[in-house]
C-alpha cells in the first residue's frame, strides 16, 4: 500500500485519531485535547492506503505557524510517518509568504526527534496536559 498526507476538512477523523493517541493512549483530558483552534486551523491527515493513520495541524499566527496536535497510530510508529507529516506541514507553511517560522511544543522523550528535522528547543521545560514538554522552532 502507499502512504500519502494531505490537507483536510475532514476534522472529525483528525479528532478520532487524535482521541485514540492523546486521551486513551496518553491520558490527556478530553477538555484540553479539543481546543477553540481546531476550527481554523490548517489540519493534515495521513493515510496508508485509504486508512487514516495519522494527522497534524497548523495554527497561523502573524509570521508563526505552530505545528501540533501531530499524532501516528501505534501500529505506524517507527516508519518515518511523523517525520512525514513535519516535512509535510513545513511545506504548507513554506506555501504560505508571511509565515517565516516554525515553531511547536515538544513532549520532553521527541526532542531528538524534531532536532533532527531542524528545529531548535527554547525556552524552559513545562507541563501540558500532564505532560513535559519544550518549545522548539525553526525558520523557513
């Protein structure tokens, strides 16, 4: 099968996969997982063949896109997938001309992950959803 990313309106796929990565795997509280910015941001959705697998979104504000809510389900995980959707959001933001920055929140465990796709953390350590995370950004 082939595996593809795309932009999408379909934001209720985005939030299941996002409900089966943040609050049943991670325990993320429903009430902070869905957030006012999910309905005017710029939402990916990766397939392996016509499943869903994965999805990101970007949230635009003046010269900064933030990259969150990026989430591969477990049986994708080490296959470069979450790479895939960095670069493929990168490349929405590229698309974009004011935007000259990347920047997203990291848990703590991906920071290498991310460094090795150019972002560089800033910043202290803090605690979202239950979880430890670091800024990181990087230019475009």
């Amino acid at each position: 099968m082939s595996r593809w990313i795309a932009k999408t309106c379909d934001l209720e796929t985005c939030l299941q996969l996002r409900r089966k990565v943040f609050i049943e795997e991670q325990n993320v509280p429903e009430e902070e997982e869905v957030d006012e910015f999910d309905a005017t941001a710029i939402h990916l959705l990766a397939f392996e063949g016509d499943t869903p697998v994965g999805t990101a979104r970007i949230v635009v504000s003046g010269v900064v896109g933030k990259i969150g809510r990026v989430c591969v389900l477990q049986e994708q995980r080490g296959t470069g997938l979450g790479a895939d959707l960095i670069n493929a959001a990168l490349a929405q933001l590229r698309a974009l001309p004011d935007v000259t920055t990347a920047r997203l929140g990291a848990q703590t465990y991906a920071i290498g992950f991310y460094e090795g796709l150019g972002f560089v953390a800033f910043g202290t350590e803090y605690v979202d959803a239950g979880i430890a995370h670091v800024d990181m950004e990087r230019k475009l």
